[in-house]
C-alpha cells in the first residue's frame, strides 16, 4: 500500500492499533507514511526485500520513520525468509532463515 492508501485506512479507521506492520512496497520511501505510522503504533515493522536490490530498498527515510517512532525492523535482506507459527489462538513465534549466497 502507498501513503495515500495508508492515509486512507487512518480515515475509515481512526482507532487502528497494530503490533506487526508488513512496511508497504519493500521498505520504499513511497509507503510507511510518518502520520500513518505514528497512529498505527506498531512495535515491530517487517520489510520484505532482497538483498543488493537495484532500488536500494529499504529506504533510508522509511528507516528514519521507524527508528523515530522506536518501531523495531526486520528486514529479510539480512535475516532472510520470515516464518510466523499461530496455531489455536495461542502466541505465536517467529523464525528466520538466512539463504547463504552463491
């Protein structure tokens, strides 16, 4: 979702709490919009992007929005593919899985 999108959600939906945002568009400076981020307040963000990428993401400015609204990242470039376990309505877990390069 984009800024606009994000800010969209934030008009239908004033109170939205979240404590696991997916950062939209690979951590682009496109998405993560500070105002959404900092009514959404989540604790942790993830980032989907690949390692090297010819787009540079994530951007540093979307990391700047996190670290400013002590949001902690993950990131797959350097934790790799993200597995969340929820099972029966009971916590979940997280696991992380870092391809070694060729």
């Amino acid at each position: 979702m984009d800024r606009n999108g994000e800010l969209s959600v934030l008009d239908k939906y004033r109170s939205l709490k979240v404590d696991l945002l997916k950062a939209g568009h690979h951590g682009s400076k496109t998405a993560s919009d500070p105002t959404f981020i900092k009514e959404i307040d989540p604790k942790m963000a993830w980032i989907s992007a690949g390692r090297n990428n010819r787009y540079h993401h994530p951007n540093e400015e979307t990391l700047k929005t996190f670290r400013g609204n002590q949001v902690k990242v993950f990131n797959t470039q350097t934790l790799g593919m993200v597995k969340y376990d929820y099972r029966n309505n009971q916590n979940g877990n997280f696991a992380w899985k870092l391809q070694e390069k060729d």
